[in-house]
C-alpha cells in the first residue's frame, strides 16, 4: 500500500512498485520506485530493486550495530571512569557521588539514590 502523500506526487501515467528493506532480523521497511516507462519494471528491473534492496537492508542494520557499538564504549568509558575516581578516592560521600552521576549517564537517566544501612 503506497502511502497517500506518496501517491499525490506520482505523475500521471507513471509507473511503480514497493520493495521490502530486508536484513538478517527481518523485515525493516519498504521502498518505492516510480518511473515513466514499464520498461524499468522488466524481470531484470526487479532482480536490480531486490539487490538494492538487500543492499539497503544491510547497510541499515550496520548501522544499528555501528549505533549500539558506540553506546557500549560510551558506558564501558563511564565505568571506566568511575572505577578510577572511586579507586584514587578515600572520601566516602566522593565515591558515591561519582559512583550515582556516572551510573546516571550509563542508564541515561535523571535521578538515581543509593540507601545505605548503617
């Protein structure tokens, strides 16, 4: 189904077909091609739109996996971080300020407390 947006922009007399944006997790969207002639819609036009289609697929899951590789050093650097300034520190309340502020910018959240018993 060809969105509405999409489909006031196509010319008059033109063309087109959908084609799946697949990788090895599956299915992650679709693309359309639109052209004046039939002719770019022959079996061989079609082979050509699933190798870029599968193309796409795979650059957009590196990308994920580019994504998710940056966010793993950025907390493994944040713990890194931690970890030194806890070990180069012999004042408590210090420690666990730096232990809550770098947990905070692992977790990517905004207010984080520590309880502690006597």
């Amino acid at each position: 189904m060809v969105l509405p947006e999409i489909i006031q922009k196509i010319p008059e007399g033109w063309d087109g077909a959908a084609v799946l944006i697949q990788s090895t997790e599956g299915i992650s969207g679709v693309f359309y091609v639109f052209a004046p002639s039939v002719d770019v819609f022959t079996e061989e036009g079609i082979k050509l739109l699933g190798s870029l289609s599968e193309i796409l697929g795979t650059a957009l899951h590196r990308l994920k996996l580019y994504e998710e590789t940056q966010k793993n050093l950025e907390q493994i650097t944040t713990l890194q971080k931690i970890d030194r300034a806890i070990s180069g520190s012999t004042d408590f309340d210090v420690m666990l300020n730096i232990l809550l502020e770098g947990v905070k910018a692992v977790l990517g959240v905004d207010a984080l407390g520590i309880l502690i018993f006597n």
